[in-house]
C-alpha cells in the first residue's frame, strides 16, 4: 500500500510541475496544489527517497526482464524445446564454436551429429518417449550431447552425481526407474559394484578401451555404426514435456529427483542471458561445475546451446587451474558455487589472478566476508550472486554488485506483484506462523524468516513443477498463503530482505539453532569462523548439552598441521561476533566432507557432538571470554554434569 502512495505523490508532484510549466495555471492554483501534495509528501517521503535511489537499478532490470519474458512466451506460443532451438542453431551455424574441452573446440556441428548418433542408437534399441534413462558421466562435450540426443527421442535423462556410491547410487537410479544406464569407463567400478541391484536395467559403458566383457554395452562401438542423422519420431516432445531429472544435494537425506522440463531449461538459459547482460561473438564462459548440477548443466550451457555463446568445461574445479584456463581461453564470464571463492582466495598470490579478462562471475555462495577481499584481489568488475534451486520458482538475482545480496525484488513494485516473499517462521519448529485471518505474516524489513515462492501454474518462472515423488512435492508448497486458494513453494531458507527490497542468505532452517534465547544462523558464524582461522574449511552447527535450553555451538575446523591459533580465534571471534553465536565447541578435523557442489555437510559431525570418548578428533571447550581448552573425559564430566559453565 505504501508503495502505491508514493507513486500516486510522485505522479501528483510531477503533474505539478508540468502545471508549473504552464502560464494557464494560476500562482493561487499552483499554491493550492502545493498545500495539497506537502503532506503527502513528507508522510511517504523515506518510501519517495528508495523508490528515487532504486530507480536505476529497477528500471535496469525491468528493462531486461521484459526482454526476458517475450522471448519465454514465444517459446510457449511456438512449442519450444531445447532440441528444436539448438537444431536450428546448428542448420545455420554449423562451424561456430559451442564447447571447447582440453584444447579440442566442439562446433554446433559436432555437438549435433553426436547427439544424432545417440538418439539413433536408443531408437534403434527400442526406446522411446516418456522412458528415462541415467546419465553418470564427468563433464566433457559429450554430456551434454548425450542428453540431448536422448531428448531428441523425448527420453528423459537423469543427471547423476558422479561422487554417489552404493546405496545412494542405487536409490537414484530407481526412483527414477530408468531403463538404462550410460556410463563413463573411469566410473565403471561404481556400476560394479551395484549391478546385482539394478535388475532390467540396460548399462551402456562410454569410452571402452577395450571390448566390454562385463554384460555391458560399448556405446562408442555402438555409435560408430549409427547414423549422424537425427531420426525421426512418431511423436516429437514439446516445451511441456520433461527434460531432465536433476537431483537435489541430499546435503540433508537421500537426494530427490527434481523434474526439469523444457520449459524450465529455457527460462533459466533465456533469464542468464539477459539478466547478465551477455554478449554474443563476444563473450566465452568458463564452466568448471559438475554438470549434474544446475548451474552447471543449466546456466553454464543453456546459451552455448541456444544462444551461441562457447562455454570452456573444465572436467573437475581446480583452484590452480582456474584463472590459468581463463587466460588461455579469453574467458570473459566465470562460474562459481558453493566455497569455490574461498577455495581460490585462499591460495598463494599470483600474476594470473590480474592479467585474465574476466568481467563478471555469476554463481551462488560467495559469502559477505570474503566479497570485498576477493574482487579486489582478483579484478572482477561485477558478481551476480544468484539464489535459486534445482526445484523451486523462487529465484532471484542480484545484478548490481551490491555486496552480500542475493537478489532484490524492484522497490517500485507493489507487494502484491512480488513473485518472492519472506514469511514469519515459529524459530524453533519452522512451521510458518499466521495470524488471526489464517494467512501467513509478511517478515518486516530486516526481520529473518523463510522465502517462499508464490506459485502461479502455466507462468514458466512461477511454476513448481516439483520432484518424481509426489509426497515429497506436496511437502514443499504452502496452501492458502496471503489469500484463499493461492500456494507458494517453501525454499525452506532464511533469508532478510531490507528495504531496498535486496535479499541477504542467513541460513538453512535445519541449521539454524538457538542458544541463550538467541537464534544463530549457522552460515553467518561459518564465514567469520573461516575468515578468522586464515580461511580454512569450517562447519558450524548446533549440539545438544544436557540441562541446557537450545543448542552450543560448535565448529569444525581443518587444521591437518595444527597450525590454529587458539588464542587468536578466540580474539577474532570476540570482535565479529555477539557472545551467543560464538562457538563453545571446536572440533579439529583433517578434512571436512563436502557434496559434488561444493557444499559442506554436517549431519554427522552434528550427531557425534562433542563427547571425546567417542571421538578420535580433539575437541575443544570455551567458557565465557576464556581461551579454548581441549575437552578430556573429566572435563566432558563437569559439562555434561552442569559443573562447567557454559
């Protein structure tokens, strides 16, 4: 409401000086307007102030979401695919470059004939739309070819991490009832030792030196023979039609099988090229992403494929690699996610962090503490640091440079336009909190609370196209939100958005804890935690204290040489942070276990606590401003017995 009386002031002043302009209107007139618009004026005057000072950046991204949002409808309206854009890619620019790996550049050509040859080779064998097969493969041209020769036929492919073994590997191949494998020959140990579950499921080994003797298929074998020419299909898939299934991290349990249809693939391929402002025949990206994952498979080749800008893949991140490959391949756009950053801000100095010709790196989890140190060390022109998910509809972006943001929503839009919202969450269980008309409550301005995305189906960025297992999709979405009938998608994340309407990431609601009636957020503590102890690797999380209210927190730090400066932790973290959210517990670990995207996991650490008699790492206690003493048996006795102060 507030939003649109300061447009109907803004409107009002303007007409008034337009009438100033005119000599038809009287002084008297011209006063009595004045009198009338003055207190308006100074009611919503702050409301006037960010509207005026977020104008530029509004009309900015207005002006390229726009662009945005034409080009997705006419994919609806012309029943669009992935395969049908790039098809016409290829027909009309068969030698420009697509992807280049390891020194080899693959044209459109090549990345079309490849992916013929492999939707040959799956009609041949009987397949046909509708049926799924799995993809387990490291990054190199031929995955992405792979999937899309499959699409070619409508057969949805699922991206499989390839860091998953046994029982996780087992549990993604069936919830998603593939009928084949495809598979990289380095990671055919992993299909060994799973074959005795995977019963009816066909495996198609890619790069056999030799010929297969283990019941398996020799795909490039196979290829050779088949033709280069994209076979035709009784019924041809549509911008509706699934894609791919991309699994979520399973940071938390067994990962879910999002469902990725063309529709979904172009929004995020046609919102990264307008949103970042890329140029064709100018720019180069470098992609070093697992491409299972989204960012990866999704934003880093969505406009090699569509819209003809070369992507540089990389088949594993490498922080000595990193800007070396930029140099060598005049990268101009980069790619990061998870601790990357940190990873490459932490390494020794050297010319090639200055002399590359990256303007802009584009990915999710640049934390605030190291923002500044790392684009000033580095050179970076602009980070577009991105919030989203493999499932949900609640993305956001933050093209501005605006330092810690992960997005913003435009100030001069009314609430009730937001496709974004941050509810009030109950602290301890997350259950969203409503009031007495039943509806959830709107977090104020720099008040945490939980993202949700407002769903509204057949619009492509607002859907929720959700997960292969239904219970698990009806878990993520709210009914009956701000009005009677509407739904929105639970990010489950907490987020503050201040008034500029820019969104900061404050943690996972299974992370956050509360201590001392206080509620910590986990990342926040991580990030001064690793900023203070020289950037290493570090986890925080909650543990369990008998006798105590809440949660302690406790860090795990990688010191592999016990280089930690105890004292000088203690010091930093007295500094940086409130007496409630500095850890209690250190636990020294030599290596802490990370997902395939770079993500921490803590579940474990979190389950052990701090008990040294179960624990082979040492473990440390703080109490009040005192420096960290290693936990013994006896003094693991005096905390758990209420005699330690904590």
């Amino acid at each position: 409401m507030e939003v649109r009386f300061a447009l109907l002031v803004l409107a009002i002043l303007g007409s008034l000086m337009a009438a100033g302009l005119n000599s038809r209107f009287s002084f008297i007139v011209q006063l009595g307007f004045a009198a009338a618009i003055l207190p308006l004026i100074w009611t919503y005057q702050r409301r006037i102030y960010i509207i005026l000072r977020t104008l530029p950046r509004d009309v900015k991204f207005l002006y390229r979401y726009i662009r945005a949002d034409r080009e997705t409808r006419q994919f609806m309206k012309n029943d669009s695919t992935v395969m049908k854009l790039f098809k016409e890619r290829a027909r009309s620019y068969p030698n420009k470059q697509c992807f280049i790996y390891e020194d080899r550049v693959w044209t459109n050509a090549d990345i079309d004939k490849y992916s013929n040859r492999i939707a040959s080779v799956f009609k041949n064998a009987g397949y046909v739309k509708g049926n799924a097969v799995a993809l387990f493969m490291s990054n190199k041209p031929e995955y992405i070819a792979t999937w899309l020769g499959l699409g070619k036929l409508g057969i949805v492919t699922a991206l499989i991490n390839t860091n998953l073994r046994m029982q996780s590997l087992v549990h993604c191949l069936t919830i998603a009832k593939v009928k084949a494998v495809i598979y990289a020959d380095e990671l055919a140990f992993a299909i060994d030792d799973i074959i005795d579950s995977l019963p009816g499921i066909e495996r198609y080994k890619q790069g056999c030196d030799n010929p297969c003797t283990d019941g398996a298929f020799d795909l490039n074998n196979i290829m050779a023979k088949a033709s280069d020419q994209q076979p035709l299909v009784d019924k041809e898939p549509g911008y509706k039609d699934n894609l791919l299934y991309i699994y979520t991290s399973g940071t938390t349990g067994l990962p879910k099988a999002a469902l990725f249809p063309n529709s979904r693939y172009l929004l995020v391929q046609t919102a990264t090229y307008h949103m970042l402002g890329l140029k064709q025949n100018a720019d180069i990206i470098y992609n070093p992403i697992p491409l299972y994952h989204m960012s990866g498979g999704i934003v880093g080749t969505g406009c090699a494929l569509i819209k003809g800008i070369p992507s540089v893949l990389r088949t594993k991140f490498s922080v000595t690699a990193y800007w070396t490959d930029c140099i060598k391949y005049n990268c101009t756009i980069s790619q990061y996610i998870g601790e990357m950053c940190r990873y490459l801000l932490s390494a020794p100095p050297r010319p090639e962090d200055r002399t590359h010709s990256v303007r802009l790196m584009v990915g999710n989890g640049m934390r605030p503490q190291i923002w500044r140190n790392f684009v000033n060390r580095f050179k970076i022109e602009q980070v577009n640091e991105v919030y989203g998910s493999s499932e949900g509809n609640a993305n956001i972006i933050n093209v501005d440079n605006t330092v810690g943001a992960v997005g913003f929503v435009p100030s001069i839009l009314p609430k009730a336009l937001h496709p974004v919202a941050i509810i009030r969450v109950n602290p301890e269980t997350c259950e969203p909190i409503r009031g007495p008309d039943g509806y959830c409550l709107r977090a104020e301005p720099n008040e945490p609370g939980m993202l949700i995305g407002l769903i509204k189906q057949g619009n492509a960025s607002r859907e929720f196209n959700g997960y292969l297992d239904k219970e698990a999709s009806k878990k993520k979405t709210i009914d009956n939100v701000f009005l009677q009938g509407d739904k929105a998608f639970l990010t489950g994340d907490i987020l503050v958005q201040d008034e500029y309407g820019y969104f900061y990431f404050k943690d996972r609601t299974g992370d956050t804890f509360r201590w001392k009636g206080e509620n910590v957020a986990t990342a926040e503590v991580e990030g001064v935690v690793s900023n203070v102890a020289g950037y290493r690797d570090t986890t925080v999380y909650g543990v369990q204290v008998p006798g105590m209210e809440g949660r302690a927190g406790m860090a795990a730090i990688v010191d592999p040489d016990s280089l930690l400066d105890f004292k000088a932790l203690a010091e930093g973290l007295d500094k940086s942070l409130p007496s409630y959210a500095r850890p209690i517990f250190l636990r020294i670990v030599k290596e802490l276990e990370l997902t395939g995207t770079f993500k921490l996991k803590k579940i474990n650490l979190q389950n052990e606590g701090f008990d040294p008699n179960k624990i082979q790492d040492k473990v440390y206690f703080r109490s009040g401003n005192k420096e960290y003493v290693e936990v013994t048996p006896e003094l693991y006795e005096e905390i758990i017995s209420g005699t330690a102060k904590l």
